[in-house]
C-alpha cells in the first residue's frame, strides 16, 4: 500500500458537504477547488471511497500536473508521467474526458489525441513493445486544463457515482442522486425524527435519507471499472464491501413519508426504494401537499418542488408556493428545507428564509431556502 492523491469532483457549490463527508471517512483533505476535493489515501482507499462518498461525482487517481502551452509540451510531459505503475501491458487506456478553461490549448479532441499517442510512447519504453491490445481492464484517462496547468487523472468509478443503481425509472424531472444526499446532509434530520418530502417525484431524496439514516454505502450495489485493476485487486474490494455491509444499522428509526400528486410516480419511487432495499422504511402515498397535516413534532421537510421554467407555469406554481406556505406554517414546531430555481420563492411563500444557500441543480442555479424550527426538548434519562 501506498500513499495516493485522489480527487473527487462534485457539483458546485457542493464543496464543503464533500469534504466534510471525506474527513468524516477518515481522509486526509489536501485542498478545495471549484468542483473538485483532493484528498491522500491507500488503494484501500479508492474502494472505500467509491462506495461510501455520496456526494462526489467520481474517484479519480492524480497521475502528474504540469504546465503546458504547446501540444510538445503536453506531449512530453505526458510521456513523463509513471504510467506504468498503473496500466498493465494488456490494459485498456482511452482518453475518455478532457475539459480545458482559459488555456491555450483549447481543442480537447487534439488534447486528447495528444495524451493517448503519449501513454503509448511511454508504454511502449516501459514494456519493450510496438502495440497494445488493449483486451484488458479499462483505465480511462481523464485530463483538465486550467489556465495552462495540466492535470491528469485515472477514472477509479467508471459510471458516475450518482448512479447507484436503484433508479432505473424516473420521474419527468427527477434531482441527481448525489445532490439529493447533499440535502440531507445540509439537515440535522437524525433517527427517531419524521422527514418528509411532499413533492417526493421517483423517490431520490427519501431513499438517499433512508440510506444515510442507515448507514448503507451508497455504492454497495453497483460495480466499479477499478474493481480489476492490478492495483486494487478482488480481495481489497470484498474487504471494503464486508466492511460497507457490516456497517449497516437495520435497526435504527427511521421515520420518512413521500406524498406525491400524481399516482403513477408513486409507484415509480415504490419500485425505486424496493430496488434500494429501503422500501419497508419509506411510506408513500398520493396525496396534494394542500391536503398535507402532521401531528408529529421538530419534523423535516426537505423538498425540491416545481420551478415553473415554461411561461405558462409560473403563476401556477406561484400559486402552489403560496398554498406550501399555508399549511407549512401550521406546523410550527417543523424545519423546512425548500430547493428551487423561482428567485421570488420567499415573497409567494409568506416568508423570508433563516437561511439561503446557493446550488446548482445540474447546469441549473438553485437556492435551498432553509428555515429553521425549534429544536426539541431534550430527554431526561432517569437511572
């Protein structure tokens, strides 16, 4: 084992949430950027973190950085980096993503080009061969460009993180799984307190509490590319999966309810908890929020409720925000946390928020409007 830098990326703005979630796996976090966490890890490590982050996008291994304005540069530089110490002879090596912002190398068809005919040279040094088959395990090369300075990674995921694997439908409009989790944890929602989501949609934001609020890895039922790397081999990979499922806390209480007006998406986000493995923890039920009432106490609200992008729906869900702020506002006791994209959300809903956070949702700029309820008595444990 070995000392590795690793970077996991992650929507905007979701930076603090990500590496928080790091620290909290143990991890040493090396830096922040804009989208991007780094942190030092063992190969150990890379299992460890595809399965349990559930708010990054992807593990990627850093192989080198440098600087570079010419593709010469990019090109020996790259032949530079110690390839070998992660791509075996008969492995799989594309130049899968390269971005490039405020570079002067700009065409990332060329970027990429330039980076597999590198590997190659390097390689082919290495391994005292003149071609690669490629038969063997993938090892997708992913490269960004920032202002000159080049980074390049190995992808350790493959398919994003967010796809765990539960949501094979969605709704028409459903939120990505991985900021659905963030919103959660944007919460101080704990076992043994009702959260709810009245425009729960397929289910995202209910099922990824569920998995939180019982401790199950969110990658535990999905595969990863790096699962047949000679570096990080089959055994590694059980032990980190027998450590996820040893992990887990079936007996904790979990209290989430789903409401949604339309049946047929209940029944998507029913199927989608089954597939999750957290369907006997969720209720869902059809129902209007303006038929919403709870007699429970100190609840939670986490929701990402219609924006009204298209013209023709804005006053109907200019409407509808002012229906959630009539019967939010008889449950006094409750904490709501609302996403959306409609920059008049507080003025419909009666009320200022105690606290706003800017998201993006996808490419989509958000604020989750928070507001804060009291917090609940604390128990007196007499002995």
């Amino acid at each position: 084992m070995s000392y590795i830098e690793l970077c996991a990326p992650c929507g905007f703005a979701l930076e603090a949430v990500l590496s928080r979630e790091i620290k909290e796996l143990g991890f040493d976090v090396t830096r922040v950027e804009d989208g991007r966490v780094y942190f030092l890890s063992d190969e150990y490590g890379i299992a460890k973190a595809n399965l349990w982050l559930r708010t990054a996008d992807r593990i990627l291994v850093k192989i080198g950085e440098f600087y570079a304005t010419s593709f010469e540069e990019l090109f020996e530089n790259t032949k530079r980096l110690p390839w070998h110490e992660w791509i075996p002879k008969e492995g799989s090596f594309p130049a899968a993503k390269a971005s490039s912002v405020r570079s002067k190398l700009f065409s990332t068809s060329d970027i990429q080009s330039i980076v597999k005919k590198a590997v190659v040279e390097s390689l082919k040094k290495k391994y005292k061969i003149n071609w690669f088959s490629e038969t063997g395990p993938s090892y997708p090369i992913h490269i960004l460009i920032f202002k000159d300075k080049v980074t390049i990674y190995l992808d350790t995921s493959g398919v994003a993180l967010h796809k765990r694997g539960y949501r094979e439908i969605g709704s028409t409009a459903p939120i990505r799984e991985t900021l659905a989790a963030a919103l959660v944890s944007l919460t101080p929602w704990k076992e043994g307190r009702l959260l709810v989501d009245p425009f729960c949609g397929s289910g995202t934001i209910l099922i990824e509490a569920a998995l939180k609020g019982l401790n199950i890895a969110p990658g535990l039922s999905r595969d990863f590319v790096s699962e047949k790397w000679f570096r990080t081999p089959e055994k590694l990979w059980n032990r980190a999966r027998q450590e996820a499922q040893d992990s887990i806390k079936p007996h904790n209480d979990i209290h989430i309810q789903g409401y949604d007006i339309d049946e047929k998406v209940i029944k998507i986000a029913r199927s989608n908890a089954k597939k999750a493995g957290v369907e006997e923890y969720i209720h869902f039920q059809q129902r209007d929020v303006r038929d919403f009432s709870s007699k429970e106490k100190y609840g939670f609200i986490v929701t990402n409720p219609p924006y009204g992008e298209r013209l023709e729906d804005i006053k109907t869900v200019e409407q509808l925000y002012r229906d959630m702020g009539k019967v939010f506002s008889t449950l006094d006791t409750w904490s709501f946390y609302i996403l959306t994209a409609h920059d008049g959300f507080e003025r419909y809903f009666g009320r200022k928020a105690d606290k706003k956070r800017k998201l993006y949702n996808g490419m989509l700029k958000t604020d989750l409007y928070q507001y804060f309820g009291p917090k609940p008595p604390k128990t007196i444990t007499v002995e």
